[in-house]
C-alpha cells in the first residue's frame, strides 16, 4: 500500500465528524512530510489482511490513522489461535516477555518501572464547553471529578507526538466487540496500535477479530489510536525491551466523536482501550445518551440453598476485592457463586423494565498481589494456563510469585523481583512483585463461570452493592432507604487508596460510585441520570446496599473474616430482596437484625456490637466532610435529591 504525501486526507472523509482531530493531525503531517521533509510517498506492506475486506467507515479510519503515524507494516487482526501464537513468538523474541514452563501457555512481561499503572494525572475527556466535562470546582480548589482538555489542546498535543510516531513498527487493526458479538447490549471499537502485547492482551480481554467486522458491517463503531511513542530506530535503549515514552504519555477521549487517543503508555487500561477507556469513560456518555449505565461493577450470580437464583452487581475501586467476591468460594453449605464478570457492568433495561447486565469484557485484567489459593483459590486455577502475567515476581522453577503466595511456593525456590533482582528475599524490603502487577486471563476458563455469562440478554440485576476500604466507623452491611438514598450512598463512597493508580499511602479517598477516575462526563449529571433511573420503568428497581469487609478493630485487626465469609453478608442481603423483615432502622440506613445473620460454623469469633457500631462522632464527621466535598467538587450541580438525602442523614445522626 502507497501512500502519497500530497494526496487530500478529505479524500477519506465520509462526512464531518469523522476522525476529527485525526484528520486535522493527518493533515499536518502529511504537510510536514512534503514541505520539511521532502518525501514525496511512503509504503506500507499489508502483512496480514486485506484493506478491501474493511468497510469505507473502518478503511478511512485506518488509513488517516497511517498516514499520521507511518508505520512499516500493517496487520489487520483475524483473532485466530494462529495469529496469538505469531504475536506471542513476535514478543519473545523482541525480549518483551518470557515463556513460563510450570504453567501451559503462560507469559511473563516485565514493564519499564516508569509505565506500570493509571496515569490519571494524563487522562483527559475532551468536550468543547468544560463543564460538560467536570463540574466548577470551589474557587481556590483543584477539580478532582476528571481532567478537561479542549479540542483545540488536543489538536496540539496530537500533532506533537504522533506524526511518524510508529515508523518502523507494525500497525494492529484491532476489531473488537464490548460484550457478545451481535448483543443488544453490546458496542463495537477498532484500536489501531503499534503494540503486539496490547493486542494479545486485546485478544483476551474483547472479542476481538473478523467476526466483529463482519458484524459490524457499515455502522459506526469507537475509533482507538494508540502508540507507544517509539519510532525506530530508537533515540535512547528500552528499559526490560518495553518501549514506552512515560514523560509523554496522554490519554483522551473524544465522547463526541467516539474517539480515543492515547500516547505513551504500553500499559493496562493506558493502552488497551477496550478497558477503562471505553466500558467506562465512552461507555458511560454513550449510557447517557441512550439510556443506561456502564458502571465498574462485578457482576455474580448466587443461588441459595432452595435453588433460587439471582444476581447481583457491586461497584468497588480498584483493588478492593471485587474479584475475590466475584468468585468467592462460598463457606456456607448449599450456597452456589457464579462469576458472570469482576470489573465491568453495563446495565440496560429490557422490553419488561427489568435491569440486565452484561459483561462487556471476555477476559480478567485481575491485581495479582493478595491473589491466593486460601483467598481466591477460582482465581488461581483460571490462571494457570494462557495467561500473561505483568510485573509479577518469577520462581527458578519457571513459576509466578507475589506478595500473598509465601505458602505455595517451595523453600527450595528462588525468587526473581519484578525488577530483575535474581537475590529477592523478603528481608531486602523491597515488594517482589510490583503492588499493581497483573495477570490477563479469559474469563471463559474459570471453574464457576456463570452459564449465562454471555447471554446477549444480559443477567437480571436484584440489588446493588456499593463498598470499599473502610478501617473506622462504617459498618459490615447496610441498605439504602430508598433508591435516592442508594445514590446518595454512591456518591458518598470512600475508601483508601491503593496501588492501581499513582497516589502513595493509604489516605481515606472520595471514590464516588468507584468511578472517580472514570467518568465519561460531569459527575453532577452522572448523578442526575442515576437518579431518572426511576422515572424509566414501571418494574422495581434493584435494592441498594453498602458493604464494607475492611472494618478493624481499635488494635488493628480485622473484625470480619471476609472471603467465603462473604456470602453471610450476601445471604442477608437476598433474604431483604425476598422482602424478610431482617432489618431494623439506623441513622445510616437498614441494619440487620440481632441474630438475623446465618454465623453458623463461622470459624472464629466476631465482635457483632463493635462489626455494627455506629460511632455519632465518626458520622458526624463524615457528614461534613462528605458535605464539604460535595461543595467544593459539584458544587451547584449536585442534583437537589442529593442534597436533601444527605440533610436527611445528617438529621437522622443528630438524633442517634
């Protein structure tokens, strides 16, 4: 394929939207190219594919992506087992990562230190009026509800880093399906990137290949640039043969164009754009705009000893258990979990006004430190074949290690860092594993997979859990009085932080919904959709509850064992569901009843009164700092319904 540095990238227009800033960029260079550099054409070898099999709308997206980028090579994607293996052998070689022989099909990658979570700091939604995006902070407070950047910025910031940006390199025509191919509920994205890891990654997360062209056909689809912003040859050698450019890197989203650009970043939900990128932050302006919510949710079936079975959806941040619970292994007889998805929801009603969800995901992109066969022993066996593993310690017996699997390892074994130390030893101080590695995994291989999993209806929803880190104060469980209530006990979500993004120590942060770093627009407005939610079917909606596994004692321990456990929590919650009168009324919302939780061969003993306290100074604390943040950060558009149930839990403290 011949590329002309005159030719007109209007040309490829198919009407004034398309590929905006791309084709503003794409102009530039094709500019700079005749003018500065004096190349008349490039060429661009089609090493797997065909162009002419892409429809108009997906050629002149890959085609206006080339000409920005010029890179040596494309490879459309067919998603095939061949090609897995071809891109595999591509990485191996490149030294990017490194076979793993006590496991089948398994792969380590060990990342640049400078590129090895979020960089929330460089991710941007980009909307011409700011507000659209964030809401006005407090005069004198930083905004920390999402980062604006105006069109006119990232015309800029693209056009000084992605013209010639994968020369050398193979470009990846990545077609991928969010959810089941053919589903109503699901959406459909082509990422173009310059990185084999992002798409074998991408191969494992989405349903990804021909199949999604051919469903796709002529209609619209999410349009995804990546690059790791390493032209060859190189200006300076790679860290670990990982190519990234960490001091450039950016992450933006377009909603109104259904773009995604990102920059620099070979890593995570920075680079596979089918992750936090779309589910969440395009996903999100899309539910908006059709209806629904695209939330970060687990999503798990459990049927209870009689054989009823329901599901239930739980919003937590990163690094807060939402995989452990997604596939707890249940500790109380005749109770069954299933995993239907550990990150992502996107909720819609149906044509009866019942909540469905599916998971748009096809893989687990799952924290491995604190993974464990005493704490999720579903999780360890998923990932014991065609996984691959990022930033993880390795064993000398060609094994996996982190921090949490001290007992399942020989004492025979030597361990090598994350970092390369082949001398590892606990007593250096030093994590073995990066605190956010990973392991990149299909979800179709877990042992409790939900058999509906993939229904292109998506899963009925009965109630959903909000929760998060909480030493102090908040109780194991409660329920939302109501649904504005549920809302305002999402928007109200704290919880410390952790290793996923860039913040240090474990400070009690606002996470709102577990979407803070995730919101595709204004929160204020997010909250307003949350709440029409009511007005759009005549069917109850999902009972709203609050959990917290975190609470410790005044000594620092755990008061509540967690884990299996867990399903005590999850048996109340569905026997309020079912309408039981297991609940009394508190200042905070419905707390269980005296003995009304099933603690029968619970192993050791809990503290009930100090697991369900609830301390008038520690709430009125949190009411105000709460308020205080509600003010500073929404400002005038908090919805009035927020506002008033906040008032209403700040009454009900007072009389506690």
């Amino acid at each position: 394929m011949v590329f002309t540095a005159e030719d007109s990238v209007d040309n490829v227009m198919e009407g004034p939207k398309l590929n905006s800033v791309l084709i503003e960029a794409s102009r530039v260079a094709s500019q700079a190219a005749k003018v500065n550099l004096d190349i008349e054409s490039f060429e661009i070898l089609v090493i797997q594919g065909q162009l002419s099999d892409l429809s108009s709308k997906v050629r002149n997206f890959v085609e206006v992506s080339a000409r920005l980028c010029r890179p040596a090579n494309l490879h459309i994607c067919d998603g095939s087992e061949r090609e897995m293996n071809h891109l595999l052998n591509v990485m191996q070689q490149a030294g990017m990562i490194e076979y793993l022989p006590k496991y089948k099909n398994c792969w380590l990658a060990r990342t640049d230190p400078g590129d090895v979570a979020r960089v929330e700091s460089k991710t941007f939604i980009v909307t011409k009026d700011r507000r659209e995006t964030i809401p006005t902070p407090k005069e004198g407070v930083k905004g920390l509800l999402g980062n604006w950047m105006s069109p006119e910025d990232l015309k800029t910031a693209v056009q000084e880093r992605f013209p010639g940006c994968m020369a050398g390199r193979t470009m990846y025509v990545v077609p991928y399906s969010m959810g089941p191919v053919g589903s109503p509920l699901s959406k459909i994205g082509v990422e173009v990137t310059d990185s084999p890891y992002v798409v074998a990654s991408m191969r494992t997360m989405t349903r990804m290949g021909s199949k999604v062209l051919e469903a796709l056909g002529e209609d619209d689809f999410v349009k995804c640039l990546h690059s790791v912003g390493c032209p060859l040859p190189l200006k300076k050698p790679l860290v670990n043969n990982w190519p990234c450019d960490p001091a450039r890197t950016i992450v933006t989203h377009v909603p109104d164009t259904n773009e995604i650009i990102s920059f620099g970043s070979g890593y995570g939900g920075n680079s596979l754009l089918g992750k936090k990128c779309f589910a969440l932050r395009i996903g999100s302006t899309i539910a908006r705009r059709e209806g629904w919510l695209a939330e970060h949710m687990l999503i798990l079936g459990i049927t209870n000893p009689e054989g009823v079975k329901k599901y239930i959806v739980a919003a937590f941040p990163s690094a807060c258990g939402k995989t452990n619970l997604a596939m707890m292994t249940s500790s109380l007889p005749g109770y069954k979990v299933e995993c239907v998805g550990d990150d992502i929801a996107w909720m819609k009603f149906d044509e009866d006004g019942v909540l469905r969800a599916i998971n748009p995901e096809n893989g687990f992109f799952g924290v491995a430190p604190g993974t464990s066969m005493q704490t999720n022993p579903v999780a360890m066996k998923t990932v014991m074949s065609n996984t691959i593993f990022t930033n993880v310690a390795k064993t000398s017996d060609g094994g996996v290690f982190w921090e949490g699997m001290e007992k399942e390892i020989s004492n025979n074994v030597t361990i090598t860092s994350w970092l390369g130390d082949s001398n590892w030893s606990k007593e250096s101080g030093k994590p073995a594993a990066h605190p956010n590695s990973r392991f990149c995994t299909p979800a179709g291989q877990c042992p409790i997979i939900d058999p509906a999993w993939e229904d292109p209806k998506g899963v009925p929803i009965s109630a959903i859990l909000f929760g998060g880190r909480r030493p102090q104060g908040v109780p194991l469980v409660y329920e939302a009085y109501n649904w504005k209530h549920g809302v305002m006990v999402g928007a109200a979500m704290r919880s410390e932080a952790t290793a996923a993004a860039e913040y240090k120590g474990k400070v009690i942060m606002h996470d709102p919904f577990a979407m803070r770093p995730f919101f595709g627009y204004n929160f204020g407005h997010y909250l307003q959709h949350w709440l029409s939610m009511e007005t759009r079917t005549d069917k109850p909606l999902p009972k709203i509850f609050h959990v917290n596994w975190f609470r410790k004692s005044e000594k620092g321990r755990f008061l509540w064992p967690g884990f299996g456990d867990n399903v005590r929590v999850l048996d109340w919650i569905l026997r309020r569901v079912d309408g039981e009168e297991v609940a009394e009324e508190s200042a905070i919302g419905l707390l269980p009843k005296a003995s009304s939780m099933n603690l029968s061969g619970l192993e050791e003993s809990v503290d009930m009164d100090e697991l369900f306290s609830i301390p008038k100074e520690f709430w009125e604390h949190e009411v105000r700092d709460v308020a205080k943040y509600f003010d500073e950060q929404v400002g005038d558009d908090l919805p009035n319904e927020i506002r008033e149930q906040l008032m209403l839990l700040e009454k009900r403290v007072e009389k506690s």
